[in-house]
C-alpha cells in the first residue's frame, strides 16, 4: 500500500494511525458560528481534520434543479437553489475557516462538488481534496483533480467495482498520492449493506491508501473498518442529531464522536504482531503456567521414562512442558523427589 502524503509532517499509511475526519458537510446549518463551533468541537473529539463541501451552484446544478419547489421539512427555502444557497459559504468564509482550524492545529478541508470549486480548493491549499461518491464516476472532474497535483481522496458510494476500476486508473495516470475510501451512500447505512470486506478487496487490489466513509448509526461497523486495515475514517458530526436537516439523524453527535476516535486509538494499540511471553503475562504465567514434574522419585543417574512424567502447576518452575517428549530417555544427575519439577541442572548434559 502506497503511503497518501499531505505535506512533510503528515503521512497516513499502514504504519501510521488512522486519519479520522469530522465531516461537518452542511451541518452548520449556514451558521459560520455553527461552523466554527464544530470545527472547535472536532479538534477536541481527537479528529485528525474538520471537512466541508464546496459548491458552485450554478456550475453544479442546472437552473431547472435550482428552480424546483422544495417543501421539505429539511428546506431552507421555496427552491431547491434557495435551500442550497442558504447553506453555501462564500470564499471569504472558507478563508476565514480555514484560518480558525489552522490556529486551533487541525486540518481544514473539503469536497470539490464542481470544477470552479476544485480551482478554489486547490487556491486555498489544503492538505488534500475530497472527491465525494456523487462525482465517483464525474472522469472529467476527476481528470482536472488529478492534473492539480493535490492528494485526492475519493468516496466509491454507488459505485459497482467496473466504476472504482475506473476511478483507480483516472487518477493514478496522473499521481499515486490518493485514496479510496469504501463508502455506501445510504442514510443511514444499514449493516447488511454496510459490505465491509470491501475494504479488504480494495486493499488486494489498489496500491493505495484505502479507507472507510461510514453513514451507519452509531460507530461500531466504523471500528470494524479500521480493525480491517481502513486508514482512513470519514464520519459526519453535529452538535444535534434532531436538527433541521437531512445528515444530522446519521451524524454522531460530540459525545460518539469522541468515543469513537478513543475507540480507534484503542483498536490501533491492540492491534501489534509480537507473540512471546509478554511483561503483562509474567505474573499470570508465574501463578498458572505448568511445568513437567516426576510423579514417583527418581534416583541419581536413572534413566527417565514416560510414565515417570507429567505436567503440573508448580512452585517453583521447571522445565516448559512442549519440551516433555526431549526430557524421556535423558539420565537424571541427582535425585527427584516425587511430585516437583525437572529442571535443566538435574539433568546430565
């Protein structure tokens, strides 16, 4: 798996922890304050980034879209452009938020929805650009993504494995420093949908960074993700799950969200490869580990036979019972009272 590298101090891989990001998205319900608030929020839940979304409405939507009537209890307007324009930061604002998350040392990004928006994104120099699920299959947003240089990291939610194939080989003609992310585009995701040996899949797969963009209640399929070798988590956050809006009922709240990232950091630590006796099982060895002891006395320079032999906890220790069938035939060095342990000395060398 290639390492996804932001800048010189930041590296996300197989060797480094997961990278988790809060996606606020639109929860901040067009409140800069709200926005601000979440991002501070997410810095303190552990999150590793604070993400949003970027548009251009006219250059994302057609005007017959913009001009739908929206009646909602979601809405934010009569339209669909009136409810999309209420939750639009301007430029000015984005600066503005990104300033606040580079002071309180949390990165700042966010999905390109649209190409003036991916220009903007890569102006604005953030660690990275999203590519969200809706724009998967979008070859020419995606070309103009990659073309920028910029780590790209790329949600797959309604996409068959033809679709990632594509995305795969769109962007590595241009780089290799991108991610996928296995994400199913259902609010919320229902376990038996959620798919996640997908991660695994794309792990054989793709030489690159692969992570998981969960949408499911609560955060245990998210774990699951990251205990499979997800590197990257995308997970929405509000401040209220029962707030006006369409992603605030499958958003974990500050609570869950900071339960989830010390979670993960648990799942991290436990997830090493050394196999020995361990300094934590000394104590548990000492008081249950069995050795091989005589069960009858065996004289000095007697030949020892199986029968003469069986295993048992005792104090103190002898020899490591796997080594029971190299002790039978081997001529004891002095006597063995019934009932203890075989040590090395007692056996002639």
């Amino acid at each position: 798996m290639n390492d996804l590298v932001f800048n010189a101090d930041k590296i996300v891989g197989s060797k480094y922890p997961t990278y988790v990001i809060a996606e606020v998205g639109q929860n901040h319900q067009g409140d800069l304050e709200i926005a601000k608030d979440l991002i501070k929020k997410a810095k303190e839940c552990g999150a590793d980034c604070v993400k949003f979304q970027k548009s251009c409405l006219p250059e994302k939507f057609t005007k017959s879209t913009l001009n739908l009537k929206y009646d909602s209890e979601h809405s934010w307007g009569k339209t669909y452009g009136e409810h999309k324009k209420h939750l639009e930061f301007s430029d000015e604002q984005y600066i503005e938020l990104q300033k606040y998350a580079t002071e309180l040392g949390i990165h700042f990004s966010a999905s390109a929805m649209d190409e003036i928006s991916l220009i903007f994104l890569k102006k604005l120099n953030t660690p990275f650009i999203k590519i969200g699920s809706g724009d998967a299959t979008n070859i020419l947003l995606l070309e103009k993504a990659a073309k920028t240089g910029k780590p790209l990291i790329v949600s797959t939610g309604m996409c068959s494995m033809e679709d990632v194939d594509l995305i795969y080989k769109t962007i590595y003609r241009q780089h290799k420093n991108f991610a996928l992310l296995h994400c199913v585009s259902s609010y919320p995701t229902k376990p038996c949908d959620a798919n996640l040996g997908n991660i695994a899949r794309f792990q054989s797969k793709y030489p690159v960074c692969i992570g998981y963009s969960g949408h499911e209640m609560g955060y245990n399929l998210t774990l699951a993700a990251v205990a499979l070798g997800a590197k990257i988590v995308e997970r929405h956050i509000t401040p209220d799950k029962t707030w006006k809006g369409n992603d605030h009922s499958c958003s974990l709240n500050i609570v869950e969200f900071k339960s989830m990232v010390s979670a993960i950091r648990e799942i991290e630590e436990g997830m090493g490869m050394e196999k020995r006796l361990l300094t934590c099982e000394e104590a548990c060895w000492k008081k249950l580990g069995k050795s091989i002891v005589v069960l009858r006395t065996i004289e000095k320079n007697s030949i020892i036979m199986k029968e003469d032999l069986g295993i048992k906890v005792s104090s103190p220790k002898g020899l490591d019972p796997k080594l029971i069938k190299s002790i039978i035939g081997r001529t004891t060095s002095r006597t063995i009272e019934a009932d203890n342990p075989i040590t090395e000395d007692e056996l002639v060398q």
